[in-house]
C-alpha cells in the first residue's frame, strides 16, 4: 500500500493514500482515524510511512479470531500435546544445545533453565513454528474488524513503537494471527515491558534464528511475576483412601491430610498449595504452588500451565505422570489414541505426530484410510478402527 508523500506536517491527518487498500471503505478510514491517534501516542511519521506501506487487510486473522470462541481442549490433551513424542526429541537436542545460555540466565533472573526452555516448546515448538504472519497487518486487521479493538490498537502502537526504536526490522517482525510474536510468543506491550538484550547487541531480538534473548525475556517475566526460585510449579500427588476431595485449600497442611507424592517418598512442603483434580476424582491429583500462578501470568489458563509444568518436568527428567486421565467417550485411552496415530502413520497415512490428540490431521488420516479400505468414512478414532491396524 503506498503512502502520499503529501501531509506529513503537522495537523495533516493524511498519511494514507486514498484509497489505501483494495479493501473496504471503512477499513480505510479507520487507518486515518488510528493515523491521528498513533501520532499522538508517540509513533512518529517516518515510521508510520515506512511501517505501513505495505500494510494489508487480513481476512484469514479475521476468520482466526472468530474461531477462537469454538473448540476447547481437555488438560489431558494439553498435557499431551506438550509432552508429544515429537516435541520432546527435539526439546531434548535444543536444551543441550542452549544449556550454557539457559544456565546463565537462570543466574541473573533466577528463574530455571527447564520452566524457561518449557514455555519455549510450547509456545513456538523450540522456535521452529514461530510464526509468518506480519504483526502490524495483523494488529492492524484485528484492531479494525476484531472482537477486542482497543487492545489491538494498544498493541498496533506497541508494535510501531518496538520497530521505531530498531530492535527488529519490520519485514522480519512476523508471528501468529494474534500478534504475539518470536521464541515465546510475546505481545507487543509485554515485549516494551519485559524484553531485554542478553546477547548485548543493541538490539532486543526474540525473532531471529538465536532464541537467547527471548529464553532470557521469558525469564525476565517470570522473574518480575514473582517467580519463587526452587520451588515446583505443583506435583502429582496420591490421596488418601477416603479422603474428600471437597477440601481443595489453598493450604500447607497436606502431608498431614494423608496425601504423598505419586513418585513415592514423604511429602515435601513447598508452601501454600491447592489441590487440583482435572481429570475428576478418578483421574490424577495435583497440589498447585505460587509458581504456577506465575506461569498463568503467561497464559491465564489452568491447562496452560499445566501443560507448561509437566513439559519442564519432562525436560528436567522427571518421571511421566502416574495416574491416568481415563479413557475417552469412544472408550479409548491417552495410549489408544497414540497408538492408533502410530499405526496409521505406518500404513501410509500420516497423521502428523502422535500426541494423542485427534485434531484435523488425525480425522484426515483416519477418513484416507477407512476410504482405501472401503469402509463407511467416518474420521472418528475407535478400538475397532485400532485392531483393524493391529
């Protein structure tokens, strides 16, 4: 989109061709309407005629945002996915691979290298599903068409004022649908808030191909959330016989409730604790510290950060979980579900990873295979369709 090289003065409020866009009338005024508004807060003319040439409406962040309502996964399914067989063979090669970095890190936020490495495999698969969507045409979209507009806008500010300080160039400041964006996914303002230059380079780089100054931003958030160094996000825990999960705390006093760790041994008081049981009363049981409060600063979701716990538990080589979420409403376990993935991928029908989870490339696989083998298609997992591959 080019811009005029006309009204660049003062009280110009026309930065913006006219019309700006192969898009609507209305998508075009709010562009001279936020013009105004950017200007005002900060954002200087040079760089809104250098950021916003190329800036487009994005009807695909627009149809993202509206799915967001639909679709809502289990904890045993984020659990899963965080811990997938995939994501932790590369977990593994990239923590060795940045230990040193992680280490030094940990010594000036105090935050440690397996929570840090964690939220970085689950926000970008250890940097490698970073996103490739343009921040600014998608804050600009969603702060035009999307349900929140303020706090799109907010970020849209936030974003020109991140390149107008030169931590990244604008071709390069790419991410998600949503606008969080590098190694750890972060938003435009908690990038202004919590970003640093560990590399000591000038710049605040959580793009680029070196994840170090996004490993030591995350850390700087946890750090400034009010991480608790030494202590446990939560541990799974077994309850005692008879005991009425009704009392949840928050509270100390659990070993003397009767409940012990799942990995055996006493029950280690790490301070206050809540217990958790999202599986319901037959599935694990969980006490919850103060970190994990300070991982839901990250993402506000219970599941979240459970997910992001029981990664870093994996990283750190702790054992897998004891209890068992049960099986699902086609009777099949964590395990059936994995298997199945497995032994689709085998017969030639990808299913792209096995984590367990039957999302769109499960359904795709399981509806190829029962089509070859001329079966109704369906795409739903069952144990049939399991010892059918068997």
């Amino acid at each position: 989109m080019p811009i005029t090289r006309r009204g660049f003065g003062l009280g110009v409020l026309s930065v913006f061709a006219a019309p700006a866009l192969a898009s609507t009338a209305g998508f075009d005024a709010w562009q001279r309407g936020f013009q105004t508004r950017a200007l005002k807060q900060g954002v200087s003319t040079a760089t809104l005629r250098r950021v916003f040439q190329d800036l487009r409406l994005l009807p695909e962040v627009i149809a993202q945002d509206r799915k967001q309502i639909e679709g809502r996964r289990s904890t045993e399914e984020f659990m899963a996915i965080a811990t997938s067989p995939e994501r932790m063979a590369l977990g593994r090669k990239a923590y060795a691979r940045y230990a040193r970095r992680l280490d030094a890190i940990e010594l000036r936020f105090g935050v440690e290298p397996h929570v840090v490495a964690a939220i970085w495999g689950f926000e970008s698969f250890f940097g490698t599903k970073r996103g490739d969507i343009p921040t600014i045409s998608a804050l600009a979209t969603l702060a035009y068409e999307g349900r929140r507009g303020p706090f799109f806008e907010k970020q849209l500010i936030a974003a020109l004022k991140i390149l107008q300080r030169g931590d990244v160039l604008v071709q390069n400041m790419l991410g998600s649908w949503a606008g969080a964006m590098g190694h750890t996914q972060f938003i435009p303002t908690t990038f202004q808030a919590y970003a640093v230059d560990f590399t000591g380079d000038g710049r605040r780089d959580i793009w680029g191909e070196d994840p170090t100054d996004a490993l030591a931003s995350t850390a700087a958030y946890l750090a400034q959330s009010g991480w608790t160094r030494g202590q446990p996000w939560g541990q799974e825990v077994i309850l005692p016989k008879g005991f009425s999960p009704r009392d949840k705390g928050p509270r100390k006093d659990w070993a003397a409730l009767g409940l012990r760790p799942a990995v055996g041994g006493k029950l280690r008081n790490f301070g206050t604790a809540r217990l958790s049981l999202p599986g319901g009363a037959m599935g694990p049981a969980f006490l919850l510290y103060h970190n994990f409060g300070v991982i839901k600063r990250y993402n506000n979701s219970d599941k979240y950060a459970m997910a992001v716990g029981y990664l870093a538990d994996q990283l750190a080589g702790k054992p897998p979980l004891r209890g068992s979420f049960g099986p699902d409403a086609q009777g099949m376990t964590l395990a059936d579900r994995q298997l199945l993935q497995r032994r689709l991928t085998q017969a030639g029908f990808d299913t792209q990873g096995s984590d367990g989870v039957i999302g769109k490339n499960t359904i795709a696989a399981i509806s190829a295979y029962e089509q070859a083998q001329g079966l109704a298609v369906t795409g739903a997992p069952s144990l049939a369709l399991l010892a059918l591959l068997r």
